[in-house]
C-alpha cells in the first residue's frame, strides 16, 4: 500500500498524479496521491514496488559506500585542526580568540563559493565538480601543515573553505537525481552518518597520528594534516571513475531499472516546478528557504561549536591528549544513533515537522545540562544527549527543500540553506573562543550553544506546517507528465 506523497513509476498504462483537494498534514509530502487508470491496478502496484525496491537497493550499494568515505574524509579535514591544537598552538604561539577565528574562517569562504559552485555543478554534472572539489580540498588541508604562525593559519583555512564549498549541498542535490522523496530521509540520514563516525574516528586517529612527533623531523599535528588530507585526494579521483551524473547513465541498472527510476525522479521534479516554478533568484529570497537556513545555522553552530572544543574541553579535565581524544567519541555514538532513529521515523510515518521540533528540543537541553555540570566528567554524558539531537535533526532536515524547489531552484536554494547554516561554523567556534577567553570557563558558551537551538526548536513548527508545501492550494489538478 503507498503512502500518501509516494510515486509509483509509469508502468506503461498511464496513471494520474492529483493532489487530494482540501486535505491538511503536518507532512510536507502528504499533498499528493496516485489515480491509475489502469483496469489492473493491484498487479501493476505490485510489479512498479518489485522494481523499485531492487532498483533503489542497487543504487544504494553503488552510491553510498563513495559518497560515505567521501564525507567521512571532508569531515576529518574539516575538523581535524581540533585535535591538532593540542599541540599546535603552543609550538605556533596563537591564543583561544586566534584558533577560534581560524576554525571558523573556513566557513566564511565556505559561505561565500557555496551556491556559485552548486549552480556550476548543476551546469557540469556531479561527477566531474564533486570529483574537483575533493582533489581541491584535500590539498589544501594537506597544506596545514606548513603553517608558521597565526596569519598563514587563518589564510590556509580560508582557503580550505573555498576549496570544499559546494562539497556538502552538492551531494545533497545529487541524491536528489536518484532517491525519490520517499526514500530521502533514510538514505541522507545514511549519508550524515558518516559525519558522528568520522568524530568518533577523528579523536583515536588524530591522536594517534599526534604521537608521530619528530618522525622525520616533522611535529606529529604536522603529520596529522598531511596523512589526512591526502586520502582525499584519491577518494577525488575515485569519484571521477566511478560516479555516473544520473540514472538514465547508470550502465550497472537495467534497461527496466534506469527507466523506471528515470521517470519517478523526472516525474516528482515535474510535479514540483508545475506547483511552485520558482526562479534561482525566487529560490533565494523565499521565505521557507531563509526560515531553513536559519534552523541549519543553530544545528550547525552547536554541531561545530562543539567538535572544534570539545577536546580542549576535556583536555582542561585533566585528561591526557589520548584519553581526551578517546572521550570524544562517546557524544558521536550517541549521535549515529540519533541519525539512524530520526532517520527511520521520519520516512516510516512520512513526517518531518516535529522529528525536526524534538531532535532540535534534545539539542538545547543537553548543552543546557553540559553548562549546569562543566568541569565533570558527567558533562559528557549529557552532551551524548545534545548529540543525539544534534544529528538526528539532518534526516528529516534536508528532505524538506526538495519538497517545493526543483532544477536549479533546487542547486540555489539548497546550497543557500547550507551556507548561511555554515555561517554557524564561523560563529560557533569564534563564540566559543571569546566567550572561553573573557569568563576562563566553557559554561557560558554551552548555554548559548543551547539558547540557539531552543529558538530553532520553537520555529521548525511554525515553519514546517500544513502549508509549508500547500500543493493542494497551488495546484487543483495536475496531469500526469
């Protein structure tokens, strides 16, 4: 039995795509339905749900496995200089305020580069852009290691950023051209996860990497940048070799395969533009787009907030470098375990709006609680409770744009939400730091980590309502395509 906003492919007899006149959801989705005209309905419902099971099975294990390590890998350079401070602001001479700044410099020109470099993927397809950005990227986090002092640390990382905009909506625009909406949250909640596990891994790796101090006359943070950086540049290559552009290019699906999964994505994009047709400069100025980015710009100040300080933090318990970076890993399980729960309820019961409200509700009372108990090991566990809601809010997240933006509607506005919410990467980290230097404690910072995501919490149920999407008004009858 479909649910209410899934597809059913053509299957060659002809079907209808309406919305259901009057009905209200809190699902963003739930605005459609599937007439078919065909006298044999129940065979051709079950022979469409055979192909589609196996097709987006087979895309699956094509796709995810790349695209996972890809993200694993963006996220270990991205935060990496973390565990690298460790021991590199003291052998450099920079302060809290001048690695907060260097940490979050990144995503001012990850913000700038963003939505040109998604609008050029869009044009050039994904396989050879993406492939571009990770060579890129990988070089440059490769080249932290040269730096002397606190004016090439802020310039690598600026560069850094430029490197890897488009990285994370491009992706997330590319899943678009082979899940259909049904599918999303659970197969982006399996992309995210590689964002919790590559924390989990980056403290036991990094610190790991840190005791190569003096292996060939380098500092062991040196070492750290450069065998972290260079991994991506081969996962880039890769991407190039393997990773078609879309399904109608997919030479591993069958003929079968390739045109029912062709015609659902066609299809859903049809449906969308015919509703909304927003333009690349509409997309930029709608209202759902900005209320989105602002709830990603909390998710992320309190997601990167954290990973950048989460090991001083420790580090300040009287922890060792080793233990510290072992510690880190516990919120992040947690936080696998938020994407995977979220991830699931939300394409189960076809609901974004209060999975987004409750996982963003967690997010504030675990950094809440981590403020009340900083300066004990119990903090830890409550901030495993902020992770939970931290990462569970991505899966139902980032269904929502592709829910009334299409074509390079989709590339602009997607890449908007990602890079003001990217903004919280700059201002997380540099908080953190001032906050840190001005009180000599991280409680004051943790409750404003916590402030931001309540406020996000209260508005996700404003923004996301029945007619967030509003299909039914917009559209009496739409025809099949």
């Amino acid at each position: 039995m479909n649910q209410p906003g899934e597809y059913l492919p053509r299957d060659g007899r002809g079907s209808l795509l309406r919305p259901r006149r009057g009905q209200r959801s809190d699902c963003p989705n739930s605005g459609w339905h599937t007439t078919r005209t065909s006298k044999n309905d129940g065979k051709g419902a079950r022979m469409s749900e055979a192909v589609a099971d196996k097709t987006i099975r087979k895309v699956f294990l094509r796709l995810m496995p790349v695209l996972f390590i890809s993200y694993v890998l963006a996220y270990i350079d991205r935060i990496n200089v973390g565990f690298a401070a460790l021991k590199m602001n003291a052998d450099i001479g920079i302060s809290p305020y001048i690695f907060g700044l260097g940490a979050g410099v990144f995503f001012l020109s990850y913000f700038i580069c963003e939505i040109p470099s998604n609008l050029v993927m869009a044009k050039v397809g994904a396989r050879r852009w993406i492939a571009r950005i990770m060579i890129s990227w990988g070089a440059v986090a490769a080249a932290m290691a040269l730096v002397q002092g606190s004016t090439s640390f802020i310039v690598i990382r600026f560069l850094l950023g430029a490197a890897e905009a488009g990285f994370f909506p491009g992706v997330i625009l590319y899943l678009t051209y082979w899940f259909p909406q049904r599918y999303r949250a659970r197969i982006i909640a399996a992309f995210i996860i590689a964002v919790p596990v590559s924390l989990a891994l980056g403290g036991p790796v990094s610190t790991t990497i840190l005791q190569m101090d003096g292996f060939a006359g380098l500092k062991g943070w040196r070492w750290l940048f450069i065998l972290e950086g260079l991994p991506t540049m081969l996962v880039g290559l890769l991407f190039l070799k393997v990773m078609p552009d879309r399904p109608s290019e997919a030479e591993w699906l069958s003929v079968e395969e390739r045109s029912w999964l062709q015609n659902a994505i066609d299809t859903e994009e049809r449906a969308i533009t015919a509703v909304h047709g927003l333009s690349v400069l509409q997309s930029l100025a709608d209202a759902r787009v900005l209320a989105l980015a602002f709830i990603w710009f909390a998710n992320t100040t309190a997601n990167l907030g954290l990973a950048f300080f989460l090991p001083q933090m420790l580090k300040g318990l009287g922890l060792t470098d080793m233990q510290a970076g072992m510690m880190t890993s516990v919120p992040y399980i947690f936080g696998t375990i938020g994407i995977v729960a979220f991830g699931f309820i939300s394409d189960r019961y076809n609901e974004r709006r209060w999975t987004l409200c409750v996982a963003l509700a967690l997010t504030a009372f675990g950094l809440t609680a981590a403020g009340l108990m900083s300066g004990s090991l119990l903090a830890v566990a409550v901030m495993a409770v902020a992770a939970v809601g931290i990462y569970g809010a991505k899966p139902p997240f980032w269904p929502l744009p592709s829910t009334f933006l299409a074509g390079n509607a989709a590339a602009a506005g997607i890449a908007l939400i990602n890079s003001i919410g990217n903004l919280g990467g700059f201002v997380g980290p540099y908080a953190i730091g001032w906050i840190r230097e001005a009180t000599h404690s991280y409680e004051a910072a943790l409750y404003f980590l916590a402030a931001l995501s309540f406020v996000a919490a209260v508005l996700a149920p404003i923004v996301v309502n029945a007619r967030f999407i509003n299909v039914a008004s917009a559209a009496p009858e739409l025809e099949r395509v």
